[in-house]
C-alpha cells in the first residue's frame, strides 16, 4: 500500500491506496492561503502546506489500524505549477505563491517514508495512460481542464516533456487573439475561454448572477440560453484548442479530464462535433472521458510512491 497526496489550490487530499489503485481511507485539508507579499518560499504558503501534508498523512496512518500502517511503504505527492521531481523541489506556483520549495526532503523526514513528487497533470495523464482511459494507446493525449487547462502527451509510447520538464501548456495556446487578458500575459488564451474558472465567469458576467462553477452552467444548459451560449463558446475554443493538438502529435485517442469532465456527455457530445469539423482534415481521434475523474492526480501519484516503494525494496534486497 502506499500514501497518495494531492495539493491542489483550494483542497489537499490525501489518500492510502491499496495495490489495485482503490482508496482504503481518505482526508480532505483546505490548503493554506499564500500570505500577501513577493513570491519566495518565505513569503508563500509554501512551509504551511508542507506541515498541512504532513499533518493529514500522520492523521490519516494514525487513524488506521496498524497491520494497514505497517504496509504503507512511500509516499506519492502531486504538486501544482513547475515541478522538479527529480530533485524534489516545487519549483514554482502563482497561485500557491511559492517558489524553489523544498517538498520531497521534508515531507520524507515527517513521514519516514519514500517520498516522491511530481506535476499534478502529468500524474493524472500517467494514471489515464497506464491505468486508466487511454491504456494502451502509444499516441494519446490527456486533457486536463480545471481552474486551468493542460496537457499530458503520449507519442510512441513515451511521456513527451519540455526542456526542462515542461508539460504541455494547452491552456496557453492562443484561440482568440482579441479575447479576454490571461493571467500569463497574452489575450485570448484558451483557458481564459474555456476553464471551468473561466465558464463560470463569464457566466455571471453576462447575467449579473452568481454562480458557484462551471457545473452550475451545465445545469442550466436546457433552460438558460445564456448559459449554452457560454458553454458553446467554450466548447469550440476548446476545439480550436484541440485542433492545434491534432495537427501537431497525431494522437489516436484524447482523454478530457478535470473537474470540467465531470460534465460528462453534455462537454464530450458537442466537443466531439466541433472537433470534427475543424480536424477533420488530419484524422479525428475518439474523444472519451477520463476514467479516474478528480481521482486521477492521486492515482498517478500513487503509481509513482508504487514505482519508488518497488525501488525502495530492491535497494533494500
Ligand atoms: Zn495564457
């Protein structure tokens, strides 16, 4: 068995999962806000998340009987923003307001456990890939879409990263060059057409109403032309999206993920006709559902702790 954590911008959740990837026992902690000021390892949340982890994994063991402790071997830790996992290091998030965080070192010294970190999409892409929606397929891709969009690349049966562990940044692609200003810059970026943040967003823009996500939209889909309006343009800014993802890797399978996904057909039926009439030139791939759903980052993470207590073990032998 092994600790899975996922340190996502509102909620860390920690999972001990058993080796057919189930949840034996599970905690939720709300992530502790960034305090104001410039964004070091000092300043941001950066030492209070790694206590907050720290203290819902001790939780979590101690609550369990100790045969099922004792059989906990490593820990897995999906982490938002620019990761190091080799090095174990949270590199960057704006959101969490950290930067150069020590992760790996110190959460091993709490747990006295293997401790293994890596990006939160890249994760939830490995789990989808190995385990999950897109298994077997050697060219894949795996959409994330939440608060923000990305993208895990599967192509001829390898992980594809950037120079210096990158993953696809699709969120940052540009699909309305007069649209809304994003966060890293530029105008018109996908995810600010087509996050569930986004969604949800414009949503209360249009209507001077509130709502409290993106789900809230698709409840309304049948009855609020407003809100098909908002979700159709989302929808085909997410094609325009996927287009450029098409023509560039070829895959033969994309998975949509993320808390968007939980939409389920109503995101994946019109997607599918967007697509279509924009790629069909290079060949259109199914689009299906992720698997794990808001699971997969901590079931990728718990792949990894599986990879690094197997490690651990032969070390050991
Ligand atoms: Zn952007």
């Amino acid at each position: 068995m092994v600790l899975a954590v996922d340190i996502g911008g509102t909620t860390i959740k920690a999972e001990i999962v058993d080796p057919a990837l189930d949840a034996v026992r599970r905690a939720d902690v709300p992530t502790p806000v960034p305090r104001p000021g410039p964004t070091t390892e000092a300043a941001g949340s950066g030492p209070a998340i790694v206590d907050a982890v720290i203290g819902a994994s001790r939780d979590l063991l101690g609550d369990s009987a100790a045969e099922q402790r004792s059989r906990v071997r490593a820990a897995g830790v999906a982490v938002p923003g620019l990761v190091d996992a080799e090095r174990g290091i949270a590199r960057f998030s704006a959101n969490l307001g950290w930067r150069d965080l020590p992760l790996a070192g110190p959460l091993r010294t709490g747990l006295g456990l293997p401790v293994v970190i890596g990006h939160d999409v890249r994760l939830a892409g490995e789990a989808e890939w190995r385990r999950g929606a897109g298994r077997g397929c050697d060219h894949l891709l795996v959409i994330v879409i939440g608060t923000g969009i990305a993208a895990t690349v599967v192509s001829g049966g390898r992980t594809i990263s950037g120079a210096a562990g990158q993953i696809a940044e699709l969120g940052h692609v540009v699909v309305s060059p007069d649209g809304p200003r994003c966060g890293c810059g530029a105008r018109g970026c996908l995810e600010t057409i087509a996050s569930a943040t986004a969604i949800a967003r414009e949503y209360a823009r249009r209507t001077g109403g509130e709502v409290a996500g993106a789900a809230d939209v698709v409840a309304l889909l049948h009855t609020d032309p407003a809100a098909a309006a908002v979700w159709q343009e989302a929808v085909d800014a997410l094609a325009d999206g996927i287009r450029t993802a098409v023509a560039m890797f070829t895959p033969n399978r994309i998975v949509i993920g993320g808390g968007l996904a939980l939409a389920g057909e109503a995101l994946l039926e019109p997607l599918r006709r967007a697509v279509k009439v924009r790629a069909e030139v290079f060949g259109v791939p199914p689009i299906v559902g992720a698997a794990f759903g808001a699971r997969a980052g901590l079931v990728g993470a718990a792949l990894a702790a599986q990879q690094a207590a197997a490690r651990a073990g032969s070390a050991d032998g």
